[in-house]
C-alpha cells in the first residue's frame, strides 16, 4: 500500500492559488494563474466564477474586520460572531460552500 495521494489537476492547483490570491489581496493579482488557466483550457466563465468568489470571501472578510475594529473604537469589546451562516452567496449568485 502506498502512501502517495494523487496528484490534483493543475488547473485546480491554479484555482486555488488564484482564489487565495485575490483573497488575500496579494500585490501578484493571480496574473500568473489567469495565464496558465487560458493556457490549460478552462473556460472563461469558469474563471470569471473564481474570481467572484475570492473578491466576495475578501470583502465579507474585510467587512467582518471593520465591524469588529468598530466595536472596539466604540469602547467595547469585539467578539467574532458565531452564529453566522459559514458562508453567503455573492452577488452573482455562486455559492462559496
């Protein structure tokens, strides 16, 4: 028995990281991934749902962020809040989950 795992497609692995990029506001911007997906053959609208993606999960992160620094300016306490769905819909319609 082995203890390899498969290897994930590279158009995944390009996905991802163009998702966790754009997430993360990295100053690369995914150039790098948009060019091997285009260069792999994955379809436009594809990317274009990545994208969407990565862009809401950065702003919903932000927004969260804002709230609690406000909270704390205001003189309270921030706490993150826990009852919240784990994800919403973007505008778009895609799901994150």
């Amino acid at each position: 028995m082995s203890n390899e795992q498969p290897q994930l497609h590279s158009a995944i692995v390009s996905m991802v990281s163009l998702a966790a990029g754009i997430a993360s506001n990295h100053p690369a911007m995914g150039q790098c991934q948009l060019e091997r997906l285009r260069g792999l053959g994955v379809p436009e609208n594809q990317i274009d749902a990545v994208i969407e993606i990565a862009r809401h999960i950065r702003d919903e992160a932000a927004q969260k962020l804002d709230v609690m620094f406000d909270e704390a300016a205001a003189g309270g306490r921030p706490e993150p809040k826990t009852q919240e769905a784990c994800c919403t819909s973007t505008a778009g319609g895609q799901s994150c989950c």
